[in-house]
C-alpha cells in the first residue's frame, strides 16, 4: 500500500518546495517514530533533489496518512541527536 503524504503549509515556511520535501520524505536517512506524548509524530532525515544539506522533517500520523506539518535545513542537532546521528 502507497503511504498518502501531506503537507501543510507551516512545514513550508523555512523555503523548501513541496517537491523537495516530498522527495526528502520518501529518500530518508534516519526515521524515527516519537516516544509518548508524540507517538503520532515521525522525525526523518532525508535530502532532496536539490538541496545540499540535509532536511529534517517532522509528519503526524493521521488516518487518511502522513501530514508533514514541519521542514527545515540544515537539521538541528537536537534531532540529529534524537535519530543518533553524529554531528560534523
């Protein structure tokens, strides 16, 4: 079954296209599903088709599929942490 991705428009506020996010959701790194009280919440690593650096992407698991609700580059070292990525 093909996972339905979203995004909102928050997740577009850092200059990241639509295509780039999308892109960096389906080619991710790292994925992690959040622990409680986000457990509805998946944090991923991706790259896109054009940007240099990495993306981290932040989706809520809803029932009609994924709403990626945040996206920035580069990836803050908090979440680089969280996925157990080591910083440069």
């Amino acid at each position: 079954m093909i996972e339905e991705v979203f995004i909102h428009p928050h997740a577009l506020k850092h200059g990241l296209s639509e295509d780039e996010i999308l892109h960096a959701w389906s080619n991710f790194v790292r994925s992690q599903q959040r622990s409680t009280p986000h457990e509805d919440q998946c944090v991923r690593i991706g790259y896109g088709r054009v940007t240099q650096d990495a993306i981290q992407m932040i989706g809520i698991m809803k029932p009609f599929g994924t709403l990626i609700v945040h996206a920035m580059t580069p990836p803050q070292a908090s979440v680089l942490d969280e996925l157990g990525i080591p910083r440069r």
